[in-house]
C-alpha cells in the first residue's frame, strides 16, 4: 500500500482528500449528504484484512457502527470534516500526525439527516462505515491530493434516514403525450385515515418537473381523537392535488386512490410520479407569483437561526449541532429566500436589491440605523433560476426541453454561441427578475427561480475591517500587544427591498437579518515554526504560531534534555477551543495545558498534562497547536488554524 514514508527521504507534507457524498432516495433521486461530517480511522485490522477492504466495494462494507465501536475507534481518529450544502468535503491530513499515504478507513457521522420535520427524533447520532480506502495520491509540490466520490445505495440510505423518523415522497409531474415535465407547480400530499384525511406537506416543482415532500411518523398517525389510534399501519396511504402557485386545480386524486396497492402503506422513501392531460401554457397563474422575501444566511433562518434580537442577541448563529452554533459570519454569504416574478399579488415585473447598515460600536439602537445598497461589484456570480426551453421539434430527444442559467453577475459581457446561460439585467443597482413566462422556445422560455438563492455577498464590502501587523509577533506574546490593532466583532442590519421596475414609489420591504455578527479581521506577516524550517510571511484569517524557547536563537537543531518551554500565540475574535500536544518517537501523543488568558486572544507558555520530559524516549518529536475558528459563510466553516514545531530529545 502506498506510504511516502517508506524508503523516502521527503515527501508530501499534507494530504488532501477531497469528494463528495451522496445518498439515493430511490433511482435517479440523489441528495447531497449536507450536514454530515466524514471521519478518517487508521486501519485497526492486519494489513491482509486492510487490503480486502479496500479491494472491496463500498456497498458490501456498508454497516452502521454501535457507540461502542465508534468509541473503541476514536483514538485513531486521523482527521474529519464538515460536508457542505452540495454534499462536497475537503479534509487535510498533516504528515506530522504520522501519516505516509496509506489506506485509511472511510466513516460518516450524522447528527441528523436533511431535510427532517423539526420533530423529536427517535434516535440520537449514525456513524456508519462506509469504505476502508487506498486513495490514488498525486503529489503536487509538498501536497498529495486525492479524490473520493460516492453515491449512498438507497437501500442503505433510506434506512439510515428511518433510524431518524424520516419520510420521504418523492417523482415528477408531467404532462401529455410527450410526458413534458411541468415546473413551478405545486404538488400537495395527503394520508388517507378512518375518520380524517392527513395532510403531509407540499412542494413547488423545480425546473425538471421534481418535487419533494417530507415529513414525519406523526403527520398521518394522530387522529381526531387523542386517546384513540384508529390507523395500525405501519405508513401513510397517498392520494395527491396538484394545482398552480395561485391555487388552480390541475389534478386532484379522490382519497380512494390512496387504497389502491401502489399508494397503501408505503415505506418512509416512496416515487410517486403523477401525470396531467396537459401542461400548463403560461407555467402558473401569474398573478399568483409566490411573495419574494429574504429570510435565511446559508443554512441559517433569519428569525431562528440568528440570535438577531437588537436588544439581547449576539448575532451569531443558533443551531441544535453545537458545532454549528455560537458562530460569526465572514467571507462570502449566500443570501436565501423565495423569489418570484412580479410584485405581490399584482403582474407587475419585480426588481430587487439588498441593503445593509452597520451598528455604531457598542450601539443597540436599530432605530439610529442607516441603510445602503450592497454594491452590485460586492455580489459575487449568483444563479438566481433557469429558462426553461420547450422545442417539440428537436430531432435529438435531450434538446426537447432545455435550459439556460440565470446568472447575476455572471461573465462579463454577452454570452457566447451556445452558452449555458444568460445574464439577469441589473438596472441602477436593481437586479430584475427575468419576465419570460412561456415554457416554449419559440416564445422566449420559462423562468423557474429553483435555486432559492438571491445574493452572494462578499461581507469583507460591506465595513473596513482591521488588519493585524504580525511581523513583530513572537510566539507566546499576546496578539493585542505592542500597538496591533485589535480586532472585533462587527455587527449588521441586512435587509431586501422590492419594487417594479424603476417605478421607486412602490418599494417594499422584503425580509431582514434585524442583527448579524459578522468577522472578518486579515492578520498579515505571519511566520510560523520561526526557529525550525521558518515559513515565508503570509496572511491569514487568525494567528496561530508556536516556538520552543529551548531552540530560540538560531538553536534550532539543539537537541532537548533538561526542559521543554512551548510558547504559542492564538488569536481571532470568535476563538474556539485551543489544543496542543507533543507527538513522534515510540510513546503515544502527549498533552499539553493551555493557559488562557482571553477567550479571543489566548498565549503564553504550555505545560505538560500528566507527564514529564523524561518519559519521553531519546527520538525526535513535534509541538502541535490547533485553534478553531468559529465563523461561518452560513454554509461552510474554516478548518483549525494550524502550527508546529519539531525538536530532537
């Protein structure tokens, strides 16, 4: 098996695997597995039993572990991390934790799974085992990179999501001879009961005619009477409605159909694709657009995400995972909500935009607030929906419905021959909403705003933030010393604006973030390990450095007898937890005590936790320092900032 420890003098320093996860709720029905964090395990089997689980295909190691083995692994945990809203994950691997390239088992952990009903879950965290991996590394100057996809079977999936009480139905609607699909329409699902029919949710079709409903055990078993549990199946009995965003019925199913063997008593992943004698013409009753609004930051919920109150709030994020949760924003926020063609209840064409307006330091007031657009140059490329595109005359059947992207701030420029997409015209700082609404090619298309994003917002544009001179930081000094400048928490109104085109009396507000904290603080001339191998300056969005005071002056290769001085400096203003500990030789990793002098800017010297110098055999050794960040774009989180240091005892 690989290893580029063996028989090497050099190699990579870091290994990188990226990839992505998904898991099948039935045949062509994928989800990101968004939310879950992959864990990677060195090998507890002998090498024989290693290779054959890396010979084997992940579909034949699937297993879902107990607590006990998922404890009795834990020490050999070599790295993890967070799979983000596309289902997409990079995870580092340090060369310094003794890893050389070889097989690592592959794990899933998941604190919940998507798009669950906010209901008591019948069962805690899954971890379950997914491959023992032999990645095919290429090294690119001193970093291997390796990829790793893989789609969940649904068998498998669909079990993992029954452990947390979640059901699913799921297909496409269609119409007439050519089975087109019919987007922008809503498809409602409903349990047929004793005494009373359930409702179990909806959803709008996205632009392949596909919807989603989810929902859970208590939907379709209560009846009208609470002590009286009439239905003794084990699942819901479906019949469905389909009717435009405005209400008009299109299909509506009589509750009997729900008897029939197809829809009785289906299990917690059930296609259903139903079918309409014919298409609407104009997507929709267009006078019943659904209400644009803003309402979410990624993953968090303007109200419930955000502890947003002027008065009480924090401005970071709320969240049941508390990795999740006591998070900044920074970087670039995917600004979410629902966005449709016209102004509320009328067909006027609707343009948006969003503005912010930053608190004085100190300052609750929101009534003292001052709005400003977002610059459209501070809104990074945002696809806002499709044109979709109907030609029945195509000779190719994939060219019968088409579609084109609807970028904001896309490329520069026209779009080439035969491009992808097309550009939403921005009008005086407004971005208009496309106004084509006629699924036929010939008529311009259809837009269907399927993505629920509005905005990407590069928040660095939105305030100066501080920019912090390391060049004179040592290790084990405090970040906020010697005149730097001392960074903070900034905190923000976000807020959209609606109106009709270039018609400014008829603005109206459209959902806001009342209070966010947002950090993004530069920390520049940084130089880490600067007695051992020093790296060039470089910036970063926190400091994490470490020294021994035992190689200080150009000692850097002294060996170590008498003493051990790690000092370290962490710093950023929404610092996490700060660990350190000394590895290598023969003797497992050994801990350090960190002192914590601030909870944003922690330094100082560490000591050893539990252990001597001297129980370290004669070898050579390396100091580790780990800081966490806790910020967030709303959808994807920094790794831990990282430094070390190598010494020879």
């Amino acid at each position: 098996m690989t290893d580029y420890r063996r028989g090497a003098t050099s190699g990579p320093t870091s290994f990188i695997l990226q990839g992505r996860l998904e898991g099948l709720l039935g045949p062509d029905f994928p989800e990101p597995l968004a939310g879950a964090r992959v864990r990677l395990y060195r090998p507890t089997d002998v090498p024989e039993v290693t290779a054959a689980r890396a010979a084997a295909l992940p579909k034949d190691t699937l297993a879902v572990l107990t607590d006990e083995q998922v404890a009795a692994k834990a020490g050999n945990l070599l790295a993890e991390g967070l799979l983000d809203e596309d289902g997409r994950f990079a995870i580092t691997i340090s060369a310094d934790r003794g890893y050389g390239g070889a097989a690592f088992e592959i794990d899933v952990y998941c604190g919940t799974v998507p798009h669950l009903p906010p209901r008591p879950r019948p069962h805690g965290p899954v971890q379950f085992a997914l491959t023992t991996l032999q990645p095919r590394w290429r090294v690119r100057e001193e970093t291997a990179i390796a990829a790793f996809d893989y789609t969940v079977p649904a068998r498998f999936w669909c079990g993992i999501r029954t452990l947390f009480g979640g059901w699913t139905v799921y297909g496409t609607v269609s119409a007439g001879a050519l089975n087109t699909p019919v987007p922008n329409v809503r498809v409602r699902a409903f349990d047929v009961d004793w005494l009373q029919n359930d409702a179990l949710g909806s959803d709008l079709t996205n632009g392949a005619g596909r919807y989603r409903i989810d929902y859970a055990t208590d939907d379709f078993t209560p009846t009208i009477f609470p002590f009286l549990q009439i239905e003794f199946v084990s699942g819901p009995d479906l019949y469905f409605r389909v009717e435009t965003a405005g209400g008009t019925a299109l299909l509506t199913e009589p509750p009997s159909r729900g008897r029939a063997a197809d829809r009785e008593n289906v299990g917690h992943c059930k296609r259903v694709d139903l079918h309409l004698d014919d298409a609407p013409t104009d997507g929709g009753d267009l006078d019943q657009q659904p209400i644009t609004s803003f309402f979410q930051v990624g993953r968090y919920q303007a109200t419930t995400g955000i502890d947003s109150d002027p008065l009480t709030g924090n401005g970071r994020t709320l969240h049941v995972n508390p990795a999740l949760a006591d998070r900044a924003f920074f970087a670039t926020l995917p600004l979410r909500g629902v966005l449709g063609q016209h102004m509320p209840f009328t067909t006027d064409p609707l343009e948006y935009r969003f503005e912010f307006a930053e608190y004085a330091l100190g300052s609750t007031n929101e009534a003292a607030l001052s709005f400003a657009p977002v610059p459209i140059a501070a809104i990074g490329e945002t696809q806002i929906g499709v044109i979709q595109l109907f030609d029945p005359s195509a000779l190719d059947p994939d060219d019968i419905l088409t579609e084109l992207r609807v970028l904001v701030n896309g490329p520069p420029g026209p779009p080439p021959p035969n491009a992808d997409y097309v550009n939403a015209d921005i009008v005086g700082g407004w971005i208009r909403v496309p106004q084509n609404n006629n699924i036929n090619k010939a008529s311009g298309g259809l837009f269907v705003a399927n993505t629920g994003l509005l905005a990407n917002v590069a928040s660095t544009a939105l305030a100066t933030f501080e920019t912090i001179d390391c060049s004179a930081l040592q290790a084990g000094d405090a970040a906020q010393s010697e005149g730097r400048t001392v960074p903070r928490e900034h905190f923000f109104a976000i807020r959209m604006r609606v109106r009709r085109w270039a018609v400014a009396p008829s603005e109206i507000a459209a959902g806001r973030v009342r209070r966010m904290a947002i950090s993004n603080p530069t920390y520049t001339n940084i130089t880490r390990h600067p007695e051992w191998s020093p790296t060039p300056a470089f910036s970063d969005i926190a400091v994490t450095v470490v020294d021994l005071a035992e190689l200080s002056g150009g000692a850097g290769c002294t060996p170590i007898n008498a003493t051990l001085t790690p000092q370290f400096t962490a710093a950023h203003p929404n610092l996490g937890a700060v660990s350190m500990w000394v590895e290598g030789g023969p003797t497992p990793a050994k801990p350090l005590n960190v002192p914590n002098p601030s909870p944003d800017d922690r330094f100082g010297t560490a000591t050893p936790n539990g252990w001597v110098l001297t129980d370290l055999a004669p070898c050579s050794y390396l100091v580790q320092l780990f800081a966490e960040v806790r910020v967030t774009t709303g959808e994807a989180e920094p790794s831990d900032r990282h430094d070390y240091i190598g010494f020879c005892r």
